[in-house]
C-alpha cells in the first residue's frame, strides 16, 4: 500500500527487497531503461502489439497514460502505480504530445494510434516546459532506480557448504585432520547444533530451512556454522557458532542472510580475511539497510566494529528531490548553505545511523542532511517524504 508523497509501505525488509527485484526484473525484461531525457527520449521500449500492415491499420485512440502530464506535476503514487513496462511509454508520451519524432520503430507505432499525435520536425526536447521536464526527469528517476537494483540483486558470490536442516555430514571443523559428526535441526523456533554428541541451542524467531559451513578466516583452523532466521517480522539473522574440539560454542549473530541456491546474496559478505560484512537496518530517515563491519575476538566471538559512517546497504540510494532544500556542506553544520533544486537527483552514500546522511550530487559534490524524530529533516523542518520520492517505509 501507499501513504503519504507515494512513499511505498511493505509489511517486511524481504518483501520490500522482493518488491524491488521483482519490480526491476519485470522493467528490464520489458526493455524500459532509457536515454536521458536531455537527449532524444525513447530508449529500448516495451513490446507492443501494434499491426502495421497496410491492409490491417490498427484502430486510432485518444488515451493518455498521464493527459495531465504537460500541465501538473506527477505523483511518486501515479508512477508506482504503472505497470512497469508503462513508465517508458508515459515519459515518451511527454514528448509525444509535443510532436517529437520517434526513430524506433515501436514508439513510432504505438503513438501512431494517437488521434492527438502530430509529428513535428522542429520540435527539440529543450521546448519542453518545466512541469514537463519534471514529469520526464521523475519517471526517468524511477526506471534508473529499479534498473540499478536489478544488477544489484541476484548476484551472489558462491559458497561451498549448504546443507537442509535435519542433514547429517561430516566434515573437520577445527583442523585436527579428523571429521566430526555435524546434525543441525530445529526444535519449535529453536536450533540444535550437534556435533560429535555435544550439542548448543540457539533461540530463533523463524528459523531458515537451509544452515551453512563457512571459513571466516582462513589463517586459522577452524570452520564455523552460520544458521539463518527470518526473524520476528522477517528481520533477518544469521547466527554462527563454532566446534574448539569440546564444546559448540555461541559466537553471536549479525543481520542479513544467504540463501539455499549455496550463495551470499551481499547481506552477509565473508571473505576468508577474518571479517564480516552484514546487513544492517537503520534507525533514521526511511526503512534501509547499511552495512556492519564485524571481526574475530581473541575468543573466536563476533565483535562489532563500530564506524563514524556507515556505506548504505546494497549500494548508493538514490532520491528525487522534490522542492528546493538547503544542504549542509559537513557534518556538525549548523547552518544548510548548498541549495539544491528540485528534479535534481542525489545519492545517498552514508550515514551515521544516528542523525546525519551522506549524500552525493550528480556532479560529486558532497553534502549532508541532518534527521530529528527518525525522519524529519532539520534541514527545512519537513518530513524526508515530503522533500524526496523514491523512499521506503515498512511496518
């Protein structure tokens, strides 16, 4: 469902990565990613099922997907709400409707059935008018936006070691040259590690099906479990332990989660260095994810590294700017001073998951907002929804 400026609400993180992937997979498929509309517009459009046989001319219509489009701003809801091979087609309509000529074939066919399409030759993209420019420039905004997810999802680095739970296998976890017995299973919400007859409970909250052997860190000897949870409200968890020979012992947990196709989906990044990067949700501005750095302790336990900023979880986060904001140029500024326009585009790159966010122009120039009562920017005093499209609240 969709609240506020069309900010999109899901029910939970997996969903809303869901959303993301799918939403991006569907625009790629259907070839809606698109040359800047500061150059000619078009790009690769959707398939559609124009007949242009001489004898069979398709039936002429007068529909538009936005008839506003040339007079009122859009909506971050109008645009969400499109079919996904649609924003291609709404953004090319803008130009349409002031009688750009189309080269590629299926736009030229598909305006063709407009009875208001007047093709004209003199006609460059910068005669536009502002809401115009706005219009293309926001639905242009949300096709780079689900394009840039697609290539971030879905590309996950290979593991060895997945197996279902209630599997037994044997494998050396401790580098004694010799193999122990491993069995990990569920109990209720609860996950029993055994190995060689010793065992360890691990409270959960919604246990993953599938557990993992990893190496952390490949100058030691040992070998550690990682069992995934869904968590209470699918936040998720991944839990590790290890075998010192004796005893299972709890190394703690970190966010995120791999997957049963035996791969690290980025949530939970581990490299053999004797470090963990994982998935973290934040605490200010909209529902996002950042990443947590963690190491081994002298014990073989988790330890958090703290960071003054931490990067945004998958990749830059991108945002329209939606009316006209001051940003500050550092962090601790008290006065905003670098005065942003809105259509403009930015990144966000950081934060400090307390108050302050790193952002970056398109230009490079970096940049900061400060938030107060989670999402209330201290820049202008109003909501984040109300000053940038393309944000993410979850319950």
């Amino acid at each position: 469902m969709l609240i506020g400026n069309g900010s999109i609400i899901v029910n939970t993180k997996r969903n809303i990565l869901i959303i993301m992937i799918m939403t991006a997979a569907l625009m790629m498929a259907s070839g809606c990613s698109g040359k800047d509309q500061t150059n000619p517009p078009q790009g690769n459009p959707p398939k559609t099922t124009t007949d242009s046989s001489q004898n069979n001319p398709p039936a002429k219509d007068n529909s538009y997907i936005f008839p506003e489009s040339a007079a009122q701003k859009l909506t971050e809801d109008q645009i969400r709400g499109l079919e996904t091979p649609k924003m291609a087609l709404a953004r090319n309509e803008i130009y349409a409707r002031r009688g750009y000529v189309f080269q590629e074939a299926e736009y030229k066919n598909y305006f063709a059935q407009k009875t208001w399409y007047k093709p004209d030759m003199n006609f460059q993209t910068d005669d536009l008018n502002t809401v115009e420019q706005y219009n293309a420039s926001l639905i242009k905004f949300f096709e780079d936006k689900f394009a840039k997810y697609a290539k971030q999802y879905g590309q996950g680095k290979q593991i060895s070691n997945v197996y279902k739970l209630g599997q037994s296998v044997s494998l050396d976890m401790n580098g004694d040259g010799k193999t122990e017995g491993i069995l990990c299973q569920k109990e209720n919400n609860t996950f029993i590690v055994t190995i060689n007859g010793n065992s360890l409970e691990i409270d959960s909250n919604n246990p993953f099906e599938y557990w993992a052997v990893v190496d952390i860190d490949q100058n030691d000897s040992y070998k550690e479990i990682a069992l995934g949870d869904y968590g209470p409200s699918e936040d998720l968890t991944t839990f590790f332990c290890f075998y010192d020979g004796k005893t299972i012992i709890d190394m703690g947990k970190t966010g995120g989660l791999y997957n049963k196709e035996n791969t690290l989906d980025g949530s939970v990044a581990i490299d053999g260095s004797g470090k963990i990067s994982a998935m973290a949700r934040s605490q200010i501005l909209q529902t996002w994810f950042y990443s947590k750095e963690f190491t081994l302790a002298k014990d073989h336990r988790l330890q958090e590294v703290p960071q003054l900023l931490y990067s945004v979880y998958p990749a830059d986060y991108d945002v329209f700017v939606l009316q006209p904001l001051k940003l500050y140029l550092n962090k601790g500024d008290k006065t905003p001073t670098l005065l942003i326009h809105e259509g403009q585009t930015l990144k966000i790159t950081g934060t400090d998951d307390q108050a302050w966010c790193l952002l970056e122009t398109t230009d490079g120039k970096k940049c900061w907002i400060a938030v107060d009562n989670y999402d209330t920017l201290r820049n202008n005093g109003l909501k984040a929804r109300e000053t940038f499209a393309g944000l993410t609240y979850a319950d």
